[in-house]
C-alpha cells in the first residue's frame, strides 16, 4: 500500500495532546493580541484545524508582520530562507511570555 503524503503525516506524536490538556481551549488563548514586531512561538493545538500551520513550523519562533482577518502573519527563518505564514491565534503563544 503506498504511503500517504497529507498534509497531517507523520504527526502521531507531534500533533498529540496530553490526557489533561484535551477539552475546550482558553478563551484566553484566542483573544490575546499581536502587534508588529511581536516574538512569538508556533505551538500547533491539534483541536483547532483551521488555520493550522504545516507540521515543520512547530516549536519555532517567529516575528509577527501584520493580521490578515483573524490570522497574523508570521515570518520564519527556515534553513536559511525566510518564509511568511499565516497562523490563527490558537497555534501561537508569545516568546519567552505564560
């Protein structure tokens, strides 16, 4: 059988909660706000598909350019080059911040 290639492989244990972190997210933790310049850390929350970035931008920090509707826009530096990504406020938390 051929192996898939969607956009969730080879997430098992990446995309996993622990048994107390499963439920309902923090409303906190959607209404927090970022301005331009903002550090923050791409922590993907498997609950939320939406706006979810690609596995390979998990656990890395980025700057925050500007929103686009709910979403910010984060700049990466990903082996040498700098990408620009659009990530919901669920899968972000601020650098060195709660």
């Amino acid at each position: 059988m051929r192996k898939s290639k969607g956009y969730r492989a080879k997430t098992r244990k990446l995309l996993r909660k622990k048994p107390r972190e499963r439920g309902k997210i923090k409303i906190s933790r959607l209404l927090r706000n970022y301005q331009p310049g903002d550090n923050v850390v791409i922590k993907i929350d498997p609950s939320v598909q939406k706006g979810m970035p690609h596995r390979r931008y998990h656990g890395r920090v980025g700057t925050v350019i500007g929103k686009r509707g709910r979403s910010y826009i984060v700049s990466v530096t990903q082996g040498g080059a700098v990408k620009e990504i659009v990530v919901r406020p669920e899968h972000l938390e601020p650098y060195g911040g709660s």
